[in-house]
C-alpha cells in the first residue's frame, strides 16, 4: 500500500506556502506516494475555549477525547490519522505563526496528547470496550514531518519565532521532525517560483520525507536531515531559554534542559540523556506532564465559596470606551455599528 503524505499550507492561495508545500508534494508522488493538500485558510475551524471536555473525557474514560466542537477541523484531523508524513508551511505574521495556525494547534492539544489517549486505549481495551469507543488507534503510528517557515523580512529575526512555534502541530502526537527550512528574504523575490535555489530545496524536503519513510531501521527514520544542526540535538532549533539564576537554559521548543559554555569562541550547550529524555519531543516527557495534570490538577468545588469570591469580578462590567469623532481612526466609516456596543445614544 502505498505511503500517504498530508501537505498543509497556512498561506494565501498560490502564496509561497502553497507552492512551496506542492513542490514536496510532487517529489512524493514521483516516488509512488499518494499525497493530499489542505489550504488551512479554506477550513472553518473555531477557536479552543479551554473547556477541558476532551482532556477530561479521555483522562476518565468516558470518552474517546475529541473537541465537543464538529466544524471543519475534522476533515484535517482524518487527514493526519491517515497519513504517514505532513509537510507544513506557515507565513510570519508579527515575527510568529499565523492566527490560523495557532487556532488549530490549540485543537490539537492536548486533545490530541499521545500519552494520554495510549492509556485510555489501553484500560478501555483492557474493560473489552469496542474500537469505537476509544481514542482513534491511527494516533499510534510512527509519522515524520518537515517544517517550513516563511518571512519577508530580509533580517532573520524578525521570523524567528515561526519555525519553533510550527512545532505545536507535531509534538502532541510524537510527530518525528526530520527536516526544516526558513524562507526569510522572501520580500526580495515576487515568488518563490524566482528563486530556483529554494525550489530546489523543497524538491530535497519531498526527498527527505521519502527517505524517511522508506528506513529499514528507526535510527534512520527520525534521522535529522536539515541543513543545520541547531543548538538544540532534538528539535535542532536555536531558542534558548536562560534559568532565573541564569546558569542553566532550556530548549524552548523541546524542553531539554541543559548547561552553558563557550569553547574556542563558541557557545556550546551540553545536554545529559536524562534531561532529553524529559524533552516534550520523547515519551518520558509527555508522561511526565500527563502526571503533572493528573496529580495536580485541583477538580471542580475545591474552593467552596468560589461564586462568592467571583461575584465582584463578575459585577464588574464595563463597556468599551465611546467613538473619538474627532480623532481618524478606522471606527469614524463604522459608526451605525459601534453605537450599539458602546452604549451611546
């Protein structure tokens, strides 16, 4: 059966993303796979409100974890559980990932959490529970990805929060990074289709994925294959986050907890097993923070006079401050419309 791959681009239709993701899709067909593209623009997807239902669902066993929310979310969600790679690419808005692409990773986790629908699945396997009333068995199966971010900006920080938060599509379901690529500069070039090197190195992304999913061993499968190393061994970003007593950093998309030097004029992290295998990226550290929830999330009535204590806050309504007339914001072309929010008569 052949190999699937999922390409999803967070872009504006025949944007940089678009074509980018397709060139990878297409180095995966030439090699037999069967491929799908989703615009994530097109999808109807609404926002997470923290209910926690599926978290509880899943941690209790009354449910098979998913969102109480049926829009087109679903639609990505079968496309992942069939698929065997993603490619994802995402435009910088404001040095980081689009609303869109936020939107959709906050309904992926932790819905989506491998350590916690691997144990409901298993106790309600154990309690001879049906297929169809545990967590979906596909989440289980081992997928590779590559990561594309993409920024006008000609100086490499302002986009260098995108590629790093890319990582909340992926961590949730153990999802193997084994490539990625930052397009900044993107300004000095009307389309990427100008820009034959890049085209070119999307062309090796699709190559990547396949080699990936071809491995004969796991070694070879999670194998990182992107031009640089990073700072980080497992997520091989270059984000640091310094202790408080500022002697020891964390990997801010992993979580690996290292320390600090510099050897012949060059900084080095140093990272001990234990700590990566702490990292979110690995089995040990996604168990560790499903405890966390477990163990110490306070349930619902702890506080016994909480509607009391809220009671203030919930008195305390005020409406946004009224239209400046005489100012020229964008509210002066609206005012038949906010005249009813703000209160004025």
């Amino acid at each position: 059966m052949a190999k699937k791959v999922l390409g999803v681009s967070f872009g504006r239709k025949m944007s940089n993303c678009d074509i980018m993701v397709k060139q990878a899709l297409m180095e995966c067909e030439k090699a037999g796979c069967e491929t799908a593209f989703i615009r994530a623009d097109d999808l109807e997807v609404e926002n997470c409100t923290g209910c926690i239902a599926c978290t509880i669902g899943t941690m209790t066993g009354r449910g098979r974890g998913y969102c109480i929310k049926h829009d087109d979310f679903d639609i990505l969600d079968e496309c992942v559980m069939q698929s065997d790679a993603v490619i994802l690419a995402c435009p910088t808005y404001e040095t980081s990932v689009t609303g869109r692409f936020k939107t959709i990773c906050d309904r992926i986790g932790p819905s989506h959490d491998i350590t916690f629908r691997k144990a409901a699945y298993e106790e309600g396997r154990a309690a001879g529970k049906p297929e169809s009333e545990l967590p979906d068995a596909r989440s289980f199966k081992k997928r590779t990805a590559a990561l594309i971010s993409v920024g006008g900006a000609m100086t490499e920080n302002w986009i260098a929060l995108t590629l790093p938060m890319m990582f909340e599509f992926t961590f949730p379901l153990a999802i193997d990074v084994i490539d990625s690529v930052e397009y900044y500069g993107a300004m000095a070039h009307e389309s990427v289709l100008g820009y034959p090197e890049m085209m070119e190195r999307m062309s090796k992304v699709g190559q990547h994925i396949m080699e990936s999913l071809n491995a004969e061993t796991e070694e070879e499968r999670v194998r990182w294959r992107g031009e640089e190393e990073g700072v980080c061994p497992l997520c091989h970003t270059r984000i640091l986050q310094v202790s408080h007593d500022a002697k020891t950093v964390d990997c801010v998309v992993c979580g690996s907890h290292g320390d600090l030097s510099v050897e012949d004029g060059k900084i080095k992290v140093h990272f001990t097993e234990g700590e990566l295998n702490r990292s979110r990226l690995r089995w040990g550290g996604k168990a560790e923070h499903s405890e966390e929830i477990k163990t110490r999330a306070q349930p619902s009535g702890t506080i016994k006079n909480l509607k009391a204590l809220k009671a203030p806050y919930a008195a305390f309504d005020r409406p946004p401050f009224e239209v400046d007339r005489d100012s020229y914001g964008n509210c002066k072309e609206r005012y038949g419309e906010l005249d009813g929010k703000t209160g004025e008569q």
